[in-house]
C-alpha cells in the first residue's frame, strides 16, 4: 500500500480558462434563493411521465407518445415520456404528499421539453419556474399547535409572485396580473403574469376537475404558478437612479375612491401617479370595502398618498390644487369618484 505521502506533486499543464458569468444560471440560484427565504421548499421531481398524467391537466384530452419525447427504454410505464410542463409532475408531488401532509409550500426550477418547437431533432428545453401552495396558511409548530382555519390561496401565492419580482429587481409598475379564469388548469381564480409587457405564464387556483382526475382531495384549495424563467433574467449591469432626498417635509393625506368592480388596482394607481407626478413621492393602499352604503358592484380603495417638493414647502393651495387635478383624472380613466 502506497501512502499519500508518497504521491509526487504535478502542476497543471494548462491554463484555467478564464471565468464567465452565466445570468441564466445567477438567476435561477436567485430564485432558489428568494423562494426559499420566503417558506418554500425547493424539490427536484421527475422530468418524466407519461401521456396519461398530461391528460389529467385537460380532461377530455387524448394523447399518445408520439406527442411527446418518447424513451425507447423507459424505466416504468409511466415514466415514459419527457413533460411538456412543469405542473404535471408537482400534481404527481402533490398526489403523492398530502397522504403525509397537509400542507404543502414548495417551488421546481426545471425544464420542459417542446418537440414542436424543434429542429426536427432535439426539442426546445423551456427553463421554467413552478410554485405549488396548498393547507394551512400558519405551518404547525410549537407556538401554533393546532389547525389552523385559513388556508393559502390565490392571494399568498400572489404574494409570493410578487416579493420574487421585486427581490430580483423589478418594480411593481414592470409587473402586470390579467384576469384569465376557466382555462383547463385553472378554474375562476386565473391570471396571465406580464413583466415589462411580455407574457411569463399563468397562475391559479387549480381546477375542481383537476383535482379530481390526480384523485386529490376535493377539499384542499391548491394555488400553482408556471412561469418561464428566460424573460426573467435581468441585465447585471442595470441600474436603477436613486430618488434625490428632500429636505422638505411631506403632507400625507388619505383618499378613498369608489369605482366599479370591473375597474383593476392598476388602474387607479396609475391615474393618481401620472396626475400626482413629481409631487407625489409614495403611494399605498390600505383599505377595500364593499358593501352598504356603496352602491351594488362597486368597492372603495382607499389611499395614502405624500406629497413633498424637492425646493419649496408645499402650501395649502398646493395641496388643493394637486387633490382637484388627482380626482378629475381618476374621474376622467376610471369613473371613480371621490369619496367623502
């Protein structure tokens, strides 16, 4: 027997070669990274399935292995073809889960593979992002032992959507959610994600029939997200101007606008800032209410707006004449009048 201390050393005889970032790669860990932070669980599942396991995500629907990358030695049936979405695969994780669980936060960062997008001879490999939520809203611990009554939904998984745009370095005004309910995945609570005007994927609560064909309980609310990771890879050069900072002091005030249901958030915030302009520095949300006395199929947004000058202190004049022009726009793109 040879001893370590006996091996010669040798140099190598070769240069290393120079180190190169990869966004791609940079943002996914990003995105792990953010996710995991955030509560959820990073899994790796199968990026194999089969046909029948694609047809549950669109009851009705009939496919066969040559729609897909088929394996000519796969090794169970139903791990035969490669998945054309990552949602497949995390109901399979779901499925098999919640026998042990009753709650589940996690995320895959994987690939698709897109025959019809090829050359004819190796398919598209789609990187993209799957986000699955479903139980209690408050995980069990030691301080909270018991069942918890609320259970994640659109709105936590929103929630999360969201904190990943902005800790990768979007702003809210990049990020746009487009109601989109009833498609095959998803059942009433849909939307179509945008960032900075390009279509990421959907996000949803998923169907009652979907659930029913993965045989999971009817019971369990499940939200998933499917977003393509590409759109999402920001220059690493980008900067973003920083606000100069005021020495004057700011006026808050609050402003509640009743609109019609059909009339978005987006919307009104959108109208408040371009009337607001450089005058308004900050503007938040605090309250909707529906309900008596407001008129049926309306809702009230309620607003905390500040106002600061960069040179001068604002007067009462100012603010009244800034309010006047906020409302006349809010009227004019919304119809959303003030309320007293």
């Amino acid at each position: 027997m040879i001893g370590y201390e006996h091996v010669g050393q040798t140099m190598l005889a070769d240069e290393l070669p120079t180190q190169r970032r990869h966004a791609v790669t940079e943002t996914e860990e990003n995105i792990r990274d953010i996710l995991m932070a955030a509560g959820l669980q990073d899994t790796v599942n199968y990026a194999l399935t089969s046909p029948e396991n694609h047809d549950r995500l669109a009851p009705g629907q009939k496919t066969t292995d040559a729609d897909y990358i088929a394996l000519a030695n796969p090794i169970a049936g139903e791990r035969r073809v490669m998945r054309q979405t990552l949602l497949v695969t995390a109901l399979e994780n779901v499925q098999y889960n919640l026998r042990y669980t009753d709650r589940l936060a996690f995320f895959e960062v994987g690939r698709v593979y897109l025959p019809e997008g090829g050359d004819g001879v190796l398919p598209v490999e789609d990187r993209r992002l799957v986000l699955v939520m479903a139980g209690p809203r408050q995980a069990r611990d030691f301080y909270h032992p018991g069942d918890s009554a609320e259970v994640m939904d659109f709105g936590d998984l929103k929630g999360v959507v969201e904190l990943l745009f902005e800790r990768l370095g979007y702003k809210a005004a990049d990020v746009e959610f487009r109601a989109k309910p009833d498609t095959n995945v998803f059942g009433p609570r849909c939307a179509e994600v945008f960032l900075v005007g390009e279509s990421l994927g959907l996000m949803g609560e998923i169907h009652p029939r979907v659930r029913a064909a993965f045989d999971l309980p009817g019971q369990v609310r499940i939200a998933a997200a499917e977003l393509r990771i590409l759109p999402l890879v920001r220059p690493q050069w980008q900067l973003d101007p920083m606000r100069p900072i005021s020495s004057m002091p700011p006026v808050v005030e609050d402003l509640a606008f009743v609109v019609g249901e059909e009339i978005t958030l987006r919307q009104v915030e959108n109208a408040i800032k371009a009337a607001g302009g450089d005058l308004l520095v900050d503007l938040e949300l605090f309250d909707l209410y529906r309900g008596e006395p407001l008129p049926a199929g309306s809702k009230s947004l309620a607003f905390r707006a500040i106002y600061q000058s960069q040179d001068s202190n604002l007067r009462d004049a100012d603010i009244v004449k800034l309010r006047e022009r906020i409302v006349r726009r809010v009227e004019r793109e919304t119809g959303g009048k003030l309320r007293g």
